[in-house]
C-alpha cells in the first residue's frame, strides 16, 4: 500500500491563531518572570539553582532573566 502525504499551505486563520498563541505565551512568561521576581528569593538566590542545575555561566543566567521579564514591552503591542 502506498502512502500519501497531502502538503497544505498555512491558511491566513492558522497564521493568526499561531501568533495568538505566541503573544499569549511571551505574555505568559514576562508576568511568571515578574511574579517570580516578587516572590521573595533573592535575584542571587535564583541565578545560582539555575546556575547549579544547569552549569549555565551565571552571567548568561543574568542576561537571560532580565530579558524575560522585558519580552511583552519588547514584542507585544497590547
């Protein structure tokens, strides 16, 4: 038996619904690194159990959270 794979382009509906999401998902994460920030851990506190989870360098771990909490200023309209 022949296997047949139908290719469909991206229809202009599934285009806007992926955007969505991924509007809700950067707002998502800004106001979790928000509220994260707020919790009542030191910013040293969490650099370092990613730090010692990841082996990530503690500058980058820096970086990357200060961006996190600017990405729905960054990329987001609304």
């Amino acid at each position: 038996m022949n296997k047949i794979t139908v290719k469909q382009e991206p229809s202009l509906v599934s285009a806007a619904v992926a955007t969505e999401a991924v509007a809700r998902a950067i707002i998502d994460i800004s106001d979790s690194m928000k509220k994260l920030s707020t919790s009542g851990l030191k910013r040293k506190a969490i650099v370092a159990l990613i730090h010692d989870h990841s082996g990530i360098g503690k500058k980058d771990i820096e970086i990357v959270l200060n961006n996190l909490e600017s990405l729905r200023e960054t990329w987001c309209s609304r």
